[in-house]
C-alpha cells in the first residue's frame, strides 16, 4: 500500500484558550475525495490553512507526501492546488491572463497560449469569456479559471474549501465532474463543504467535524443521504 | 503539457512581478504623465542653458572684439576692418571708433562697460538642474564702480522662479519621483489581500518576502528607469567638446544618484508595506513620509539655518556703501592728498590733464570701494556658512542630499555661485591695483600696459569640483536605504508564507 498524499498527524491549532483543531488524524490517498463537513466554526478551513501553511500549528504535522509542510513549505506547495471558498482573480485582467499569471506563478511558464486555451475548454469556460476581463465573470466562471489553474499544476493534492457554496446546480455540477477527473488522474483531495449532497456524490470518505475535533468518519459508499443527513444532525445537536 | 510545478526564479520572479505590474490599470498612464512632465522641465532647462551660454559668448565676444580694437588703435591700424580680419557693419563702425578714442585713457577705458567681465559659463548639466542660478548671477562687468555695484546685481532674481518656485528635472526627480515610487508600491501586498488574491498567490511555491521584494524592486526601477534616459542630454549635448568627458562622469554620478534615492523610496515602501494595512493605509503612511522626508526636514534645515546664521541684507549692504561713499566725499580732499603721499611713485598729473578734477572722484570711489569690500566679502561668507550649515542637514534628508548633491554637479549651487561671486571680487580688485595708479596719474595707456591688463578666466565651476558632494550624497543615501530597508525586510520576512 502507497503512503497517504495528505496526512495530519496529531494536528492542533489553537488561539489563546481557543482551540481551533484539536488533534485531528486523518490520511488521504491518491485518488481519494476526503469531504470535511462540520457547521461554521468547526476547523474545516483552519484544517486547510495548516495544510496550505498559511498558518503554524500549535502542535502535530501536516504532511503532503510525507513532507511537513512548516519544514518543506515550497517542496510541498509544488504538489498542492487550492482553490479557495470565493476565487477572487483579478479583474483587470482577460480570463486567459489570469490562467497565465497563476500557472507562470507556479513556475509554469514554458505553457503555450494553445495548453491555456486547451485548459479552459477543459473546464468549459465559454469560449466568448476568454478573452474578456474578469471583472465580468460570474462566480461559476471564476471557479472554472480556478479550477483551469488547479489541472494546470497537475497537483498530488488538491484542498478545496467550500468550493460550491453560491454556484448554482448545473455549475455545482458541472465542479462536481470536474473534481472527479482530478480523483481519476490520482489527486487526493481534502474538501471542506457544508453541502451534504455534493459531499456524498462526490466524496470517497466523509468526516463530520465538531469544534475543532473530527468526530465520526464514514465511507460515502456505505451511507445513503437521507442517512448522512440524519448522522450528521445527530452529530450536531449532540 | 510536460511542464512541472517548481518554485521561480528569482529573474522569473521580477519578470512576472513586472508583467503584473504593467498590466496594472493606471500604471501606463501615470509613467506617461511623469515622462511628460520630464521632458518638459527638460525641454525648459535646454532653452535657458543656450539663453545664458548666449549671453555669456556675447560678453566674451565683445570684450575679445574691444580689446583687439584698441590694441590695433595703439598699433596704429585705424581701418576696423583690418584690425578685425572680417568685414564690419555700420553700427560696429561706430563703436569701433569709441575703442580708438578710449584705447589710450586709464579713466574712459575702466569706467566703460564691455570691456572687462567676470563670466561664469554654464555647464550643459543644468539642462537638469538649475540650481540657484535663477537667483544669482552669472556675469559682472567689472569696470571702476564700486565693488558692490559690480557684483550686486538686483535685477537677477526671476520674478517667474520667485512666484512659480524651480521647475527642472532635478526638482521633479527629487519632488515627484518619490511620489510616483509611491503611487506604483503603496498597494503591494495590500491590494492582494484585499482584492482576495494573496491566498490562491501562496498555494504556489514562492515566498510573500520574495514576492514582496520582487514587486517593490520592479515598480521602482521602472519609476527610475524613466528619469535616467534624461542623463543622456547633457552628454549629447558636450559630445564632441572638450566637456564631453567631464559632462559624461557627471551624467553618470547624477543617474546613480537617481537610482540610489529611487532605491530609498523603494525601501520606505517596503517598510510600509510591511505594517500589514490597508492600500489606504499605505498610502496615506507613505505620503506622509514623502511630506516629512521631502518638505519638512529640508525646510526645517533651511530655517534652522537662517536663524542660525544670518546673511545680510542687500539693503544694509547699499545703507553702509552710501555712508562710506559720503564720508569719502567730504573727506575727498584729504584723501586724495593722503593718496599722493602713500604712492609716491604715482605721478600727480597736471591741472591741464586733469582739469575736470577727475582724481578727486576716483580717490572718492577707491575709499568707498576700500571699506565696502569687507562687507561684501563677509555677506558672502555668510552665505557660505549658511550653506554649510544645508551640507549637515543632508544626513538627516535624503531628499536635500540629493538637491545639492545635483545642483552641485550642475554648477548652480549656491557654494558654486559663492566662489565665482568671490573669485570676481578677485578680479575687481586686481582690475583696480591695476588701473587706479594709471587713473590717479592720467597718463595714456601704452602697448606695455595691454600686456599687463588682468583677466578673467572663464570659468565653468561645475567642471572644477571635486566629487566631495556626491560622495557625501551618495553615503547619506546608501546609510538611509540600508538601515529603513533592512527594518522593512526583517518585518516582512517574518512573514514569508502566511496569507
């Protein structure tokens, strides 16, 4: 068996006497989903910004492909994509622009204009948006250039916090496509989201979160939504 | 698609900072306005550079012209023409006959105008910098006035420099450069964090201090970038003179210059940029810093200075010379006996040769001129001490560091005007150890004496100085950068990979 892409081990993250993440333990594998799900305030995206290294843990390691992140934080980052609950780009740039600042930002530069055009009609940009600037695009289509960055990188791992909260089904869907042809080319993929449905449609694992603490884990396989609702409700309230 | 993520270069790094950057709304914009303005003050420092070489060449050429009149006067050659070895229209006529009636008397010779100058030819470096030039002049007559009425000129200051205040490139890059190192950086980082940026920017390998260094470094340099090609107009300019090689160097000290105060502001960004706030925020710290750095300090050292060393008044100056020139009037008599008696290898000329009394003004005027002239020298050292005084004050402003350290490469700094208005003093008085003797005994100049007659060098002070100035500048600059870039750096480094 491969050594888990994504790993946190004993990871804890705390402000003061807050305790944000408390000794969270979970390992994803290549071409695996891995869906967070938890009520705000649970440790999701704080789970994430540790992965990402934007912010230290108190305590514990997160590793991406048995690096820690805090000690290997560029070897680490050229395996990893993000993409972010709203995907702010840049307005003032063509959708073609901003693909190609991201990808050359991740030290891609020798891509071709034909490879980024290739890119977004992978996510099935509009051929029209191209070339328009950003400031036009709807959130759907900024997570579909998002997104065109996330395949371009090609990543071992991909984090994604709450990446269809304000999209709208057929664009929630169509991210949902997207996402398994990542897990087909062999990402592991640690999601946060609060939408059930997607998380069990796409999820391979599901992890209910509680005030910093992972507290259940099931496979998506072995739970019907009505059921994962009705466990996770049960998880709330209790 | 082959290509693998992998961490940038740092020349990628600048290359991709600089492609955002130009991208940027606004940047083209304001780089087109700066340049506009530039080449303006460029345009405008051109046109009085070739007013005043004009004027000099014309001074110049006509006390050459004068001289070789009255030597061929003596020679005998009468015909202007002949003399001159070109032909000569009806006005030079005309004058040409006033050289032959003057060429042989001391009195007619010193007293008029034209023929004897101290002239300060200027550099083609104040194309970029005027300096003080606009305040102080540039050429006496010196004739056998007074001293103070030789180099007192009231009517130099430019009334339109006195309302509108120097407009030339040196003020624009001290002024205005910073400003515009300031509209390209005070939102670096800011901007990323507010537009939502910064976080999907650091899923990448690169560090926030590089990223940070690298944007900061190509808005700056592209800020400077646009002034530097303005160095080259003096060069152009002195190309092919004897100038050339000395317009070059000082070309050259003035773009390092440039670059190294550019570098400041770059390093005051980033210790800004390192708080952590808003664009606004930023903006509002660094213009601030501009205010303080810019105006303040330097106009703090200008009053520290006035009050500490007084210059005086142009007014007390003309008060004393008329209170002095009074006295000798009524005390005319027994000067010019005193005179006689001090100098007895002057001849006393007859009654017939000098039958207007003519003696007893210039005996007159040699007492005024004797007891004005410590004045003069110490009103002039006054200046001096003052601008002593703004020499200490470039270590605490970069900025006024940078203003003299220009204008003194230019030679329109008040040091520079200062030396040439003593080495004219100079002048004045050698001119009048020189004719007073010949005026007292009212005898006729000869071939003999024209060899002997003073003259001024022309001099152009920016080509003497040393790089004392620019050495001091240059280290102010150098100490600044270092010490507000390396508290900015610490700070930001800090914080190399948190979003």
């Amino acid at each position: 068996m491969s050594d888990p892409v994504l790993q946190a081990c004993d990871l804890t993250k705390t402000y003061g006497s807050f305790t944000a993440l408390d000794n969270l333990n979970i390992s994803i594998d290549a071409g695996e989903i891995f869906c967070l799900l938890g009520a705000n305030g649970a440790g999701k995206t704080t789970t994430i910004n540790l992965f990402l290294n934007f912010i230290s843990p108190t305590s514990g390691q997160a590793l991406v492909n048995g690096k820690d992140v805090t000690r290997h934080p560029l070897a680490t980052k050229t395996e990893l994509a993000y993409i972010p609950e709203t995907v702010n780009l840049y307005g003032h740039l063509t959708g073609l622009e901003n693909l190609q600042f991201f990808t050359a930002l991740a030290g891609l530069r020798e891509l071709s204009r034909n490879d980024l055009l290739q890119l977004l009609e992978r996510v099935q940009l509009p051929q029209t948006a191209i070339d328009r600037r950003m400031g036009a695009y709807s959130k759907g289509m900024r997570q579909k250039v998002a997104i065109a960055i996330a395949i371009a990188k090609q990543p071992k791992a991909l984090l994604l916090d709450e990446p269809t909260s304000g999209l709208d089904p057929s664009a929630a869907n169509e991210f949902s496509q997207l996402l398994e042809s990542l897990r087909d080319d062999g990402a592991a993929i640690l999601m946060a989201t609060h939408d059930l449905f997607r998380a069990k449609e796409v999820g391979t694992r599901l992890g209910i979160m509680r005030a910093g603490e992972l507290i259940d884990t099931v496979n998506a396989s072995d739970i019907d939504h009505q059921d994962l609702e009705q466990l996770y409700l049960q998880h709330m309230r209790s | 698609m082959a290509a693998s993520v992998s961490p940038l270069s740092s020349r990628s790094l600048l290359s991709l900072a600089f492609w955002g950057f130009w991208k940027s709304p606004g940047t083209r914009w304001l780089s087109l306005v700066f340049v506009i303005l530039l080449a303006v003050a460029s345009f405008s420092g051109y046109k009085t550079y070739q007013r005043r070489l004009s004027v000099i060449e014309q001074a110049a050429t006509l006390a050459q012209t004068n001289r070789t009149l009255q030597v061929a006067s003596l020679k005998g050659i009468e015909d202007p023409e002949a003399a001159l070895g070109r032909p000569v229209t009806k006005q030079e006529r005309g004058r040409a006959r006033i050289q032959r009636m003057i060429a042989t008397l001391p009195t007619s010779l010193a007293y008029s105008g034209g023929n004897f100058n101290a002239l300060l030819t200027p550099s083609p470096m104040m194309i970029l910098s005027s300096g003080v030039s606009d305040l102080w002049p540039d050429r006496f007559t010196i004739t056998a006035h007074s001293q103070r009425k030789n180099l007192q000129r009231e009517d130099i200051a430019s009334p339109w420099q006195l309302e509108a205040g120097v407009w030339d490139v040196t003020t624009l890059v001290v002024y205005l450069l910073p400003l515009v190192i300031v509209a390209f950086t005070y939102n670096v980082l800011a901007d990323d964090r507010e537009r939502g940026t910064l976080a999907l920017m650091l899923s990448n390998p690169i560090r926030l201090d590089h990223w940070v260094l690298a944007n900061l470094l190509v808005r700056s340099l592209s800020a400077i970038v646009l002034v530097l090609p303005f160095a080259l107009i003096p060069v152009c300019l002195a190309y092919g003179s004897d100038q050339f090689q000395t317009v070059a160097t000082s070309s050259l000290l003035w773009a390092l210059l440039v670059a190294v105060y550019g570098l400041f502001w770059m390093t005051v960004s980033l210790f800004v940029v390192s708080l952590g706030r808003s664009s606004l925020n930023n903006g509002i710290v660094l213009v601030v810093f501009w205010f303080v750095l810019v105006a303040v300090v330097p106009n703090s050292v200008a009053e520290f200075s006035q009050a500490r060393q007084p210059v005086m008044s142009q007014q007390e100056l003309i008060t004393s010379e008329r209170a002095f020139r009074e006295k000798a009037e009524r005390d005319g008599k027994a000067l010019k006996e005193r005179y006689y008696q001090q100098h007895p290898e002057v001849k006393r000329p007859s009654h017939e040769q000098d039958q207007y009394n003519q003696t007893h003004w210039d005996v007159v005027r040699l007492e005024t001129d004797r007891q004005t002239q410590p004045l003069i020298r110490k009103s002039l050292a006054q200046v001096n001490a003052r601008y002593g005084i703004h020499q200490w004050g470039m270590a605490g402003s970069p900025a006024l560091a940078c203003k003299l350290a220009f204008d003194d490469l230019s030679g329109t700094s008040v040091g520079q005007h200062v030396e040439f208005c003593l080495r004219a003093s100079e002048f004045d008085e050698e001119f009048k150890t020189f004719f007073q003797p010949r005026m007292m005994s009212r005898e006729e100049l000869t071939l003999e004496d024209y060899d002997q007659m003073p003259a001024f060098q022309h001099q152009t002070l920016a080509f003497e100085r040393d790089a004392t100035m620019q050495g001091t500048a240059l280290l102010v600059l150098l100490l600044w950068t270092l010490v507000v870039g390396t508290v900015g750096y610490r700070r930001i480094q800090r914080r190399a990979h948190t979003a």
